[in-house]
C-alpha cells in the first residue's frame, strides 16, 4: 500500500483491501481521503475518523447558515415576529 501521511488522496486498488490490518493503518495514519479503486477507477472514498467528524460539523454549520438565511428572508419580508410573540404562541399552543 502507498505511504501514508500525505495530503493528497491515496488511491488504494480494492484488491488491498485483504490485508484489513493494514489498510486500517493506512486509513489512521493518512491526512486526507483514501480513494480505493477497481481497473482504474473511482470505487468509494474512506476518510480517518477526524477528517469525517470535521466534514460532518461542517455540514451542520452549512444547514445552520441556511437555516440563518432564511429566517433572515423572512424578517426582511415582514414575515418575522418578535421573541415575546413567539413565546406567548408557544405557550398558548401547549397549553402552559
């Protein structure tokens, strides 16, 4: 298997994949995605546990600013109303 601790993708062949011990090692030690290909071509991406963690809050942070977008939309649209209003709804709508 290539060496690892590189920033660019290493692309392992799927018939690497037998010696699961040390496509692990691969998988632990690389800084970037592992790109494990059949006759040449693209099969699937593995990515270390930090790297997917770092890809998966950046995901959420991307739906939050969306989220932030369109709440921002509606205020601009008079669609928005205040904390106090929101509150007395809920509380009506709960019975509380």
């Amino acid at each position: 298997m290539p060496a690892a601790k590189t920033t660019k993708p290493i692309a392992v062949p799927v018939r690497d994949l037998k010696d699961t011990a040390q496509f692990c090692r691969t998988v632990r030690e690389s800084d970037g995605p592992i790109v494990v290909t059949r006759n040449g071509y693209d099969e699937f991406f593995v990515l270390p546990p930090d790297l997917f963690h770092e890809f998966v809050m950046m995901r959420r942070r991307q739906e939050l600013y969306n989220e932030v977008d369109v709440a921002e939309a509606r205020l601009a649209s008079g669609q928005g109303v205040s904390a106090r209003d929101a509150l007395a709804q809920i509380r009506r709508h709960r019975g509380v």
